[in-house]
C-alpha cells in the first residue's frame, strides 16, 4: 500500500506503483527517470525499443496509451501522462519532497524554466530519433552535431549568469534533469565540448550524484550489453 496525493490536495490510498514506458537512451525518459530517483518514488517500467521492428512506439497498444508514438509516458494515479516536462511538473506538484523548482521565489523558478526550454525546445527536438530518421543517416551526425552545438551557445550564455553549483543556482532543479542527458547526446555526436566550460563543470558535478547515475542509460534493464 502506498499513499499518493491525488487533485483535491487530499491523500488517497494508491495499490500499485506508478509505470514508466521509457527507452533506455531516450533523454526525455532519462529526465523522469532522475525526478524518481531523486524524489525516492518506487516505480516499476514498461520498456519501448524505439528502433527494434520498426519502433515498439508506433505499435497499436502504445498508441492507444499515447497517440504521439513517443517516450516517455507514465500511468500514475489513476491517470496516464506524456511529454517529459508535463510530467515532471506534475510529479513536482503532488510529490513536493525534494523540491526541483526554487520555493518562493518566481523569478528564480522563471530561471529554471527558461534553461528547461532552452533544451527541451530548443535543442533536443532538432535532434530527436524521428528528425534524424527523416535527415538520412549520411546528414545525421552532421545535423546533431551543429544544432546541438548551436543550443549549446545559448545554454552556455544562460549558466554563465544563472549558475551556482548547478545549472540555476546551488540546488538541484529540473534544468539540471534535462542538462545531463543533453550533454550526453552532444558526447555521442562528438560536440566539442571544451567550447562550454560551464555546461561541463555543472555537468562533472551532476554525473556523481546518485539519483543521476541510477538514471544513467547504462544502467537501465534494457540497456544492450555492448553500450554498458
């Protein structure tokens, strides 16, 4: 038996943990995956292999589940939820424990969301599974490379003001669950990321945390053996 907030802001008994569909390298499952970690919520997952026949994520029982045929989505509370940052805004709003956004304080949360976005719209679309397919694998490393470098520009500008020990001051925040996997896949499209000191100093810090390397790709159930 777990006990979970539901809408009203009063507590209802919950009988089963929430599910994560998630795909180990997929950087918006990766962030969800940080947000549990961190907030200590049990969790059990449903993997989706994005590449394996086709991609499980356009089979007709994951469309039912979510009809944009991506990851991550999450059955919680009786409800199921999609995009990654919906979701963490969610688990922040009825599992306040280890708060992800500045208390009190509008502008610095504002600070936060604006790194948030800068990556989650700016910078990790460009570069998603569905546009890289659409580029051709000849164009493809070369398009991750340069728009992922131009992102990178900007969100470095950003933690040159906003940061402290992390991205947005010197507490963990969602900033830093979306900069982790982003830094990631600009190592796999070899960004050279000695253009960025301050996304690698906070980066360095974050990747020893352990809610973050619980979180870590090579660590999930479906991770192939040859990428551990």
């Amino acid at each position: 038996q777990v006990w979970t907030p539901w809408y009203s802001g009063t507590w209802k008994t919950c009988w089963t943990k929430p599910v994560l569909y998630s795909y180990f390298r997929s950087s918006c499952s990766w962030r969800v995956r940080i947000a549990l970690a961190l907030k200590s919520i049990d969790y059990d997952q449903k993997h989706v292999h994005l590449v394996r026949d086709g991609g499980e994520q356009h089979k007709e029982d994951y469309i039912k589940l979510n009809p944009q045929q991506q990851v991550p989505s999450i059955e919680i509370d009786g409800v199921t939820l999609s995009q990654s940052i919906a979701i963490l805004e969610y688990l922040e709003e009825t599992r306040p424990q280890v708060p992800l956004l500045p208390k009190g304080d509008a502008v610095q949360r504002a600070k936060v969301r604006r790194v948030v976005e800068c990556i989650n719209s700016g910078i990790q679309p460009i570069q998603n599974l569905s546009v890289l397919q659409y580029v051709g694998a000849e164009k493809k490393a070369e398009w991750g490379r340069h728009w992922i470098t131009e992102g990178f520009v900007a969100l470095e500008s950003l933690l040159t003001s906003y940061a402290g020990k992390y991205s947005v001051g010197d507490d963990i925040t969602l900033a830093d669950l979306c900069l982790v996997p982003q830094v990631y896949n600009a190592n796999r499209f070899k960004v050279d990321m000695e253009a960025f000191p301050n996304i690698q100093r906070v980066h360095s810090v974050l990747e020893a945390n352990d809610a973050f390397v619980a979180a870590h790709p090579k660590n999930q159930p479906d991770c192939p053996e040859d990428l551990r």
